[in-house]
C-alpha cells in the first residue's frame, strides 16, 4: 500500500483535523478502559468492569496478547492468543534465530553482523531480505516451526514475502521463551543485546517507540512490527535514524537468490513464478488491514514476555494506531499485575 498522497492544503488541513479528532476519541475510550484496570487492580476485579482489556480494544480493531511471567512461569493474561496475523517485521526475531543456530554467534562476519544488528534494532527490510534468501527463503520458517513446536506459525503464500508469514501471540511468546531459556548463551545474548539496544527510528523512517517502547519502564527490549502504512512515513512524521545502516546493494541479493530480485516492505518479488510457489495450505490471515505489533521483554532479567497483536482499519493514520497500540500495552500490564496481586486469582 502507497503513502497517502495530498495535493492542496486544504486537503491536508482536513485530514490533519479528522486524525486529531480521531485521536481524542481513541485517548478518551482507552483511558476509560485504563482507569477501569487501575481499579480492578487496586480493589480486585468486581469493583469494576468485568473485562477491561477487552474494552480498550476500540471498535473495528483487532487485537491478541499474551503476558508469560518467567519468574512463575505462568500465563495470568492472554486473549485470542492463538489467532494467525500476518507478522510483518516481528518474523525477524525467527530470520536472526535461524542465521545464529547455524554460524557460530562469536565469529560472525563483519557484513553478518551489520545486518543482524541493523534488522533486530532498527527493523531493517534489506538486511531481512538478504538473510531471508540466504538461508533458505519460506525453509527458514519451516525450520524454526519444527524445532521450537510453533503450532499457528505457517510460511508465507509467495515464498519471497517474510512479512507474510503468519504468527500468533503464543508462537511468539514461545519464540521469546526458547531465545531466552533454550538456546546456547551466544545466541540467547546476541539476540536480545540488540533487542535491548532497540532504536526510536526505524531504518524506513517510522517511529517504532510504540507499545512496549512507550507504555514500560526500562529496562525493556523491543521487536516491533508493521504493515500496510505505506513504504514511508508522511513527510511531517518521518524519524530519522541517527545511525542508518548503508543500503545493501540489490545486486548482492540477486546473487544470493541467483536471480534478479525487487526489495520492498515485507519481502522481496523476484519476477519469477517458479520461485514463488504457494504452500500447500496457505495461511488464512488478512492482508488488507493495517498491522501493528509490539513484542519484547521487560524487567534487568527478561522476567516478564509481552505480546500484542494487532490489525487496524485500513486508513488509520499512523500516529493514531501508536497511540492506540501504547495505551492498550499499559491496560495489559495494569491487567496482568492485578493477576498476581489479586488474593482471588487461582
């Protein structure tokens, strides 16, 4: 999907007056639903509504998550948990697991690690393309879903579009267990430094200080995701990187796919069908809608895994999806810490 064009300033007067009045309208409904989970929290969940979260998800948007506690090991808050959306850049944290459970984390190269780190810090497509051919394209996912037990997670229709590929909150939160729990030290601590050393900008110009980047404290770390808002941000929105990795020459990863290749946002087009295959079951997730994803850790020690998936109405500007997303971060962790203090809970 392209960016929104428009000509005249009247126009853009409009539309700057219809996404504030939209904002307020988000801002009003969620802290209501915030406000609701502080109450539950301070006098337990009859002392206000029933079901808070669900009532900070606003009306036309689609939303799933899922709180782990590492310290308990329990799941005290989680909702439509096993839903498929498309995953957008959050199916990096599997591109960069995959690459470091076959190299040796401690003597990767140069170009190896610019890339890795510029796609787990600043959401980097280009680095994600290239290692996403490099390592075997849609068999990257495969590989991952059979050894980490993934049950919603499924390779993209065309092989060739990464962001394709379809994730649920619980697969994710079992990507973020095994990193942390199951997967040698090296990798475990090249993964998440770099999630932990997560950039405000991302590498195409969006500001990812959304969700978790926003609503927590630190210490957090941070893999974002989104699609559908266009491959760059209004000019009035763009957030300029402060160290922006140099472009990967597309010649380079026409080599690695041993064919001319198209970068774009959420994969890459290679002008070839036979390259392009579709699964034989082909994941059932919406395409059309906007999608905003935060995922991470918080806590010195990753104690705590927090996952949130959601899908927009198509013509959400950007900012109001942010907005939405970080508020409803906050109602999820004011609901999961009533779980654990609430003297009531099972």
């Amino acid at each position: 999907m392209g960016t929104i064009c428009l000509r005249h300033p009247e126009e853009l007067m409009v539309f700057r007056a219809e996404a504030a009045q939209l904002r307020r309208r988000t801002a009003s409904r969620l802290a209501a639903a915030l406000a609701a989970a502080t109450a539950w929290t301070a006098g337990g969940a009859a002392s206000a509504l029933a079901d808070p979260i669900a009532d900070a998800i606003p009306i036309g948007v689609e939303a799933s998550y899922m709180v782990f506690d590492r310290t308990t090991g329990a799941v005290r808050v989680q909702f439509d948990e096993h839903k498929q959306y498309r995953a957008a850049s959050v199916v990096k944290l599997l591109i960069a697991l995959d690459y470091l459970e076959s190299h040796d984390p401690q003597a990767l190269s140069p170009d190896a690690v610019s890339r890795l780190q510029a796609m787990l810090r600043s959401s980097d497509d280009d680095a994600a393309s290239y290692l996403w051919v490099e390592n075997g394209w849609d068999e990257i996912v495969e590989r991952m879903v059979a050894k980490l037990g993934l049950t919603d997670t499924m390779p993209p229709a065309d092989r060739g579009m990464w962001g394709y590929t379809a994730i649920s909150a619980a697969d994710v939160v079992t990507i973020y267990r095994y990193i942390l729990d199951s997967a040698s030290p090296a990798v475990r601590d090249f993964i998440m430094s770099n999630l932990h050393e997560s950039t405000r900008c991302g590498q195409d110009g969006f500001d990812q200080s959304f969700g978790l980047a926003r609503a927590l404290g630190r210490p957090i770390s941070v893999k974002q995701g989104w699609s559908g808002f266009g491959d760059t941000p209004e000019p009035d929105n763009i957030c300029a990187p402060e160290d922006p990795a140099p472009p990967i020459p597309s010649e380079a990863v026409d080599v690695a796919a041993e064919s001319p290749i198209l970068l774009g946002r959420d994969g890459i087009g290679t002008g070839r069908g036979d390259l392009d295959p579709a699964p034989s079951s082909t994941p059932a997730i919406d395409l059309g809608k906007r999608a905003m994803h935060t995922t991470g850790t918080v806590g010195e020690h990753d104690e705590k895994i927090v996952v949130l998936l959601t899908l927009e109405p198509t013509g959400t500007p950007w900012d109001v999806s942010s907005q939405r997303t970080t508020l409803l971060t906050k109602a999820i962790d004011i609901a999961h810490w009533s779980e654990i203090t609430d003297p009531g809970s099972p």
